[in-house]
C-alpha cells in the first residue's frame, strides 16, 4: 500500500517523491544532490506524516548539502513570514514587478470607478500599459483563489475603465491577480476567458516562483536563522529582498539595523551567496 501523507487542510494523499524532486530541481540543486536529498527523506517518511514535517525535513538535509540550496527551497515558508515580520504581500509583489522594469506603486488611496471607489493593491506600468493588481496572500498552500474572487477582481476592473472615460481615475489597460496560493480550474477559465493574467505559485504560463527564482528576489525572510526582532528591524528600514542586503557594508548595516558587525557580515554573506549562486 502506497504511504499516505497529511495535508495542511487535513486530507491525506499518496506520497509522492517526484513532487519533492521538482521542487529541489527549481532550487537549483544538481542531481545528485537531489537524489541523495531524496533518498534520505523517503527513508523518514512514514504513514501520515504532515506535509509541513515533510517540509522540514528536506530543507534540514538540504541544508546539509548547501545552505543557500536550503534557503531557496524554503521561498514558500519564507512568504508565509511576510506579515508578521512588517512586510506586505502587496509590497514583495511591487518589488518582484521593479526588477522586470514595471514602475509600480502600492497606492494609499482608493481609485474613484464609474459607480464606486477600489482599493487597488499594486499600479504598475511598463510600454504604455497601466495594469491594475489584484495580490491574493494566502496562509496556506492549499488554499485557492476561487471564482468569486476572480468575478469580483473583473467588476472592479470594469468599474475602473469605465470611471476612467469619465477622467475620474487612470485608464488601466490590463488586469493581473497574483497569488501564493493556486487558482481553482473554474476560477482560471473564466480568468483565461476575460484575459485576466493568473499569477499562481506554480501556474502553467505565468509563475511566481519562476518570476522569483529567475531573477533572485527572495524575500529576507527566506533566511531561517533571523530572528523575529531582526525581521522586525530589518523590516523598518525597507530591506526586503536579499539583493537589497548582497553587497552592504556591514558595519553600516549593523549599524543600520542594530546587530553586530559579525551578525551583519554573515547576513550580508547569505544573502550575497543565494543571489549570486548559478541555479544547476
């Protein structure tokens, strides 16, 4: 009988080790590193055992292997620390979006439609195009981004272009909702059937964790050795992506955000070494 494993939401389904081998594949570990990884977590998994252990197993064994492997296989975790640690959804979304040239802005004010004002999470722009963003955080994995919520996103949309003829808010050309999560299959139809751009954690066309490893945007979060007041620290001087930390001096940095000169200096370290390493 197959090995069953514990889901976040509480279902259970088989084990299945070619799910863990994409995931280290996209962290850039080579194969072999990927099948020694493998093997020593197929050999602890037992019936019933939770995703999230699962999880963490691997990333100790990763971690065995190379440490900045470790801290891109655990982007997902890394997210999850985004709120509590002061940083928004809606802000990583905008930095991921900067550093493929859109000029983006996380408005503080709502933007006025024809027949109601929205809160709009991220305005971003590149070519000529002015596209509204929908960010979609979910606390877990499982959760989707359903069809209501894609309905709901394309009436304000609409309200939007039409308040727009009227000069009441920008002409946006374009809709995007991004998400940590997946969309459901009626959610992503009728998304694909509006042209609705669908940003999923692992989406077929369009994917966030592709659009982060691509260009290295890992959130500082990623790191697991940071402690919650380092975060926090961190997180009030704006330094959210480890390429904002690569290549800081750190005495400034210590300085900065109230570590040790040596603390800093290993930050620095990380977070230089994750962005530089060549992906296999």
């Amino acid at each position: 009988m197959p090995i069953l494993i514990t889901k976040s939401d509480g279902t259970r389904e088989p084990y299945r080790p070619e799910k863990i081998r994409a995931t280290l594949a996209r962290s850039g570990a080579r194969p072999e590193i990927v099948a020694h990884v493998l093997e020593k977590v197929t050999r602890r998994v037992k019936n019933g055992m939770a995703t999230r252990r699962i999880h963490a197993i691997v990333r100790k064994e990763l971690g065995k292997e190379d440490r900045c492997l470790a801290h891109r296989y655990n982007l997902r975790d890394g997210l999850l620390k985004l709120g509590p640690s002061g940083f928004t959804f809606e802000k990583y979304v905008a930095s991921i979006l900067q550093a493929y040239e859109y000029a983006t802005v996380v408005p503080e004010n709502d933007m006025v439609g024809l027949c109601v004002k929205h809160e709009i999470d991220v305005m971003a722009e590149k070519n000529g195009d002015v596209i509204m963003i929908e960010a979609k955080f979910r606390n877990d994995f499982s959760d989707t981004v359903n069809l209501k919520d894609v309905m709901s996103t394309w009436a304000r949309f609409q309200d939007l272009q039409a308040g727009s003829k009227k000069g009441l808010c920008p002409k946006f050309t374009d809709v995007w909702i991004v998400t940590n999560g997946r969309f459901s299959d009626r959610a992503q139809q009728f998304g694909d059937c509006k042209g609705i751009r669908t940003v999923g954690w692992s989406g077929k066309e369009h994917s966030l964790a592709r659009m982060v490893d691509h260009q290295a945007l890992y959130p500082i979060t990623v790191l697991d050795e940071l402690q919650q007041w380092e975060l926090d620290a961190f997180s009030k001087k704006g330094l959210l992506l480890c390429r904002q930390v690569a290549g800081k001096d750190a005495a400034a940095l210590a300085r900065s955000v109230g570590v040790t000169k040596e603390r800093a200096a290993a930050i620095v370290a990380d977070c230089g070494e994750l962005v530089r390493q060549p992906r296999g």
